[in-house]
C-alpha cells in the first residue's frame, strides 16, 4: 500500500511539473536590436520597428522554432544586456571582434562588413586615393573616419565628418562632398533607395572584409546552436538571399559556415 501510495505522489508530482516543463520549453526570448541604424534596424513614423536585422532574426526563429520579442536597445547596452540577462539575443549589424568575442559568443556570419565608397555620377576616380584632393564625408568616430585619416591626413580640408550616416548620404545626395565612404550593406541600401541619383559603389583593397554576427551570452551553447540551424536553413532555402534583395538589391554575399578567426 505504502509503495502504491510513494508512486501516486510522484506521479502527481510529475503531472504538476509537466505545465512548468512546457512552459520552459515555450519562453519567449528577448532579441535586442538597435533602431537608429538604417537599414538594419529602424523605427517607422508609426514606431513599428523594421530593418534587415529585424527580417533576418524572424525567419532564423522561424526556422528554428524559437519564439522571441525583438526590443529596441541602444547599442551600447547590448552586450551588457546579455550578460545581466535582460536579453538572450543580440542582433544590430554587430561586427564579430576579439574582443567581443571574450564577452558574447557568435553565430556563424549573417552578413559582410566591409567599407566601401559612395561616389556622385560625376566623379571619375576609381578608388579611395583618387578622391584626395576631392570633399569625402564619413562618419565622425566611425571606422570610415579612421581609414580615411590614415590616407589623407587626420587635418586634411578635405575630409567632412558627420554626426551619423543618413546626415552623410544627404549631403552627397545634395552635392555638398563628392563621395561618402560607408559600410557596403549601408551604402547599398541609399543606392537602392536613390536610383534617380545614379551613385556608384566603388570598392578599395584597403577595406579588408569582416563579418556581422548574432551574439548569445558566453557559453549559451544550445542557444546558439539552435540559431546557426535556423540561419543555415534560411541560406539553404532561399530566405536568406530573399531579404538581402529586399534591403540591398545585391545578390546574397558568400559566407563562412563558421565564425572566422579575426
């Protein structure tokens, strides 16, 4: 009787247990992203949040059968967020460095990071050292800045910082400098969305290509696993190149099955 009793407990305990089990297995994770960072990341006149980050976390959870929230965050607060834990997932056009990666780990890359310049239909250069003697904008503290400093000169009357990129893009649109150097999605997507303009994309070797990736907090192994699979169907079936066509209007970039050592 005594044993009959001991398996009724435990079986009561267990159906107790199933709600909480499935509940665990159904959590919603909370995806921060940035939403001042076009076109990866932006809010609408009616503050929906959209972008190609946006797009691209939503078919990966899709595929991965993972349900999540996507937040807005500053950038500077993302990966301090996965750390504390008020977020599980980060995706912002989030460049895999070293020394991000002592902190968070990394998918595999979802996207190409490299700069580029933005050129006017009038300008005949056809790289970076050609535009020397001619106005190129960049992006005040940005890479661009420093790779163009390097080049021309941190002093040179040449160079014209702005506060942040749709700033930059509107004064080559206006005429103000001759060129804009940027990340290429970035740049790719003010082409797409400027045909009138008639802008070129033109690519430098000193620009060195590098890797956006979707970060989980350090050691969240199965997380992360679940999310290269559901980003390695979205490649394999399509998706992936769908929603680059969409923000960028360039075919899908070539990328590492693994995170590359940088």
């Amino acid at each position: 009787m005594q044993s009959f009793r001991r398996k009724l407990v435990l079986l009561l305990v267990f159906l107790c247990l199933v709600p909480t089990i499935a509940q665990s297995q159904e959590r919603t994770l909370i995806v921060g992203t940035g939403s001042t960072y076009r076109p990866f990341g932006y809010l609408t006149p009616d503050n929906k949040l959209i972008g190609f980050d946006v797009d691209i976390i939503t078919a990966v959870a899709e595929a991965a059968k993972l349900k999540i929230n996507i937040v807005s965050t500053p950038f500077g607060a993302l990966i301090p967020g996965l750390n504390n834990g008020d977020r599980d997932i980060v995706i912002s056009a989030m460049t895999i460095t070293p020394k991000r990666q002592e902190t968070v780990d990394f998918s595999s890359p979802y996207q190409v990071a490299q700069l580029v310049v933005l050129a006017s239909p009038t300008a005949t250069e056809s790289n970076l050292a050609d535009f020397k003697t001619r106005r190129v904008g960049v992006g005040l503290g940005q890479t661009s800045d420093t790779m163009v400093s390097e080049l021309f000169g941190k002093t040179s009357p040449n160079i014209r910082r702005f506060e942040n990129t749709p700033l930059l893009v509107e004064e080559l649109l206006q005429g103000g400098v001759d060129a804009a150097v940027g990340d290429i999605s970035v740049m790719s997507f003010y082409l797409k969305s400027n045909p009138e303009k008639k802008l070129r994309i033109l690519k430098d070797e000193r620009f060195k290509e590098n890797y956006l990736g979707i970060a989980v907090k350090k050691g969240n192994m199965e997380l992360l696993a679940k999310i290269n699979g559901g980003l390695k169907q979205i490649i394999d079936d399509g998706k992936y190149a769908a929603i680059v066509r969409k923000w960028f209007d360039i075919p899908a970039p070539k990328l590492p099955d693994t995170v590359p050592k940088v």
